[in-house]
C-alpha cells in the first residue's frame, strides 16, 4: 500500500491478510495506535489515520466538517478497497469510520470485513449542538476531566495553543455529523465499550443504524480504555479477525 499523508503504516507488512484502519479520538493523532502492533495478529497491517492540525501535520488547517473530511479520505482510500479492510474507531473515530464505512457501501461495490465502534454515543447524541463554538475555558475542563490532562500542560500557553483549535474543529466535527438513524450499514458492526463511561443501552442504540445484528463487548477502565486495556482490546480484534476469517473460508 503506498503512504500517504493520511496513512500512517507503523509495521509495513508484505501481503496482508487484512488491513486494519484506525481512526483518532478528537485531540488524538495517528501514535495512540502505535503500540499496537506489538500484539496484533501478524496477519493484520495497521494503518492508522493522521488527520490535519495534529502530530505530523499539526500546522495544516483541521478540519470541522465530517462530510468534507470523508469525501478527502474516501478520495484517498478507494484504490486500497479490492483487498480485505477493517475500520476501527474510538471516540470520535468511531463516527468518522461510520461515516466513511457509509461513503464505501454507497459509492463502490466494497465494504469493510468489519467495523468496530468503540467508546461513542449514536450520532443522534450529538445533534444540534453545531452553534456551541466550544470556549476556551470549556474545552480545558474537558481535557483536565477527560483526558486527565496535567495542570502543568493546562497552564501552557504556547501548547493550549497548538492544542485548543484542533479539539475544537475535532468537536464541531462531531456535531456535523448528520445522518438518519435507520438501519442501512450493512458491514458486521462491532461495540466496544466500558460502562464506566457509557451505559450499555445507550451504547446499544447503535442497532438503530445496521442492518445485521451489532456485538457488544465490554472492557473495564474509564473513557481511554483502549489505553489502560489495551492488551484485552487487541486479543479481541484478534479473536475477531480469526473468527470472520473462519466464517469467510466456509
């Protein structure tokens, strides 16, 4: 697969059995997936996605639209869709990959193996709250309460900064996202979730938008448990890579 500014391919693989894409929390970049490569199948390539205003690419504008941000990747995935893929996404990178994983199945006769929403509400959580332009002040809370952020990084000018317009364009482009909670993603969804930060039902309402049944596994920790459970949350995309690749060779 040829990189690109998008694709951030931290253990390049010689034929794949399947390529993984993994999309950011808001804030995050592409190295929150980093480690993962040490306990993911061999048979798996990770590609994880670098979006604008973060890491490598931290001085491009980001971008606060998820239907311009998903015809971009789309313009950048299409010719990689005629061998196996999976999305994974976390937090506001499950929406993007439900967006996208939409944007497949509408626009080419492909669609993910599987795709796997982790730690976020059905996007009907997020509607109407577009006009919040998201204060300063706000958006340090969020990252002192949610992101555990330390005082020190908090009282930093020079990096609130760099930080603060990327979160904010990453928050409205959560709210941008709209589309009609019917059943119409026919890709095998998968929920991972800790109800130490989401409830489980609400997390389930994600049934409302697929076809097929949705999974539901759940994992201990608080809202970054793909950190603090890391090892757990990567023998399950293990389990569930083998388990497809299994169902597919019948």
């Amino acid at each position: 697969m040829v990189n690109n500014k998008y694709f951030k391919i931290f253990d390049k693989k010689y034929n794949p059995k399947l390529r993984l894409f993994c999309f950011p929390y808001a804030g995050g970049n592409s190295f929150i997936y980093n480690s993962w490569t040490n306990h993911l199948d061999d048979n798996i390539e990770l590609i994880a996605i670098e979006l604008t205003g973060r890491a490598s690419r931290m001085f491009e504008e980001p971008i606060n639209n998820m239907e311009e941000l998903i015809d971009i990747i789309y313009e950048n995935i299409k010719n990689h869709l005629d061998e196996p893929f999976a999305f994974f996404g976390h937090s506001m990178g499950g929406l993007i990959a439900h967006a996208l994983t939409k944007k497949i199945e509408k626009t080419s006769m492909y669609k993910p193996n599987f795709l796997i929403i982790s730690g976020t509400k059905p996007p009907f959580n997020y509607e109407g709250k577009v006009e919040n332009e998201y204060l300063d002040e706000e958006l340090m809370q969020d990252l002192k309460e949610y992101n555990e952020t330390p005082e020190e990084l908090l009282n930093s000018k020079e990096l609130m900064d760099l930080i603060l317009p990327t979160l904010r364009a990453d928050y409205k482009l959560i709210d941008s996202y709209a589309t009609k909670r019917t059943a119409s993603t026919k890709t095998k969804m998968i929920l991972f979730n800790s109800e130490e930060d989401i409830d489980k039902s609400s997390m389930l309402q994600w049934q409302d938008y697929c076809i097929q049944d949705c999974d539901y596994i759940k994992f201990s920790g608080n809202h970054f448990f793909i950190s603090s459970s890391e090892k757990d949350v990567l023998l399950n995309i293990n389990t569930i890579y083998t388990s497809h690749l299994n169902h597919s060779s019948k």
